[in-house]
C-alpha cells in the first residue's frame, strides 16, 4: 500500500490539491462500548462524513478531547 506499490492517490498533486482514496479510513472518536463492538479498524472511511457530522453532536462524544485537570506549576 502507499507509495511502496505505486499508489500516490495520498499525496498532494503539482496544484496543491490533496486527493484521497474514495474508501480511505478516517480516525473517529469511540466510547468504550464502541470499540468494543468494532469489527475491523477501517469501520468509517471517506465516505461517511454525513455520518460523522451526525457523530459530531451525539452527547456520546460531547467532551471528546476535554481534560478537566489543573496541572502542577513546576
């Protein structure tokens, strides 16, 4: 995969636009019970990004890369 067996499709072309593969996994955020039940790590891709949205503003993911801590002055 990559540029290993020829597939540049990741990389940004002569004119600045990046291109990306039409099934290319995403990362997204998941609750414990998620992962869980995840069946393969390329579960969402490209193509989901209705889905994400919808994702976005589930209060399932509301505090998603908060960190409610105070940390020591060194």
């Amino acid at each position: 995969m990559g540029a290993a067996n020829g597939d540049l499709s990741f990389m940004a072309d002569f004119n600045g636009i990046t291109r990306s593969r039409e099934l290319a996994p995403i990362a997204v955020p998941l609750t414990w019970g998620e992962l869980h039940d995840l069946d393969a790590p390329s579960r969402w891709h490209i193509g989901d990004g209705a889905e994400m949205l919808k994702r976005a503003t589930s209060k399932n993911v509301a505090y998603w890369g908060r960190a409610d801590q105070v940390l020591p002055d060194l």
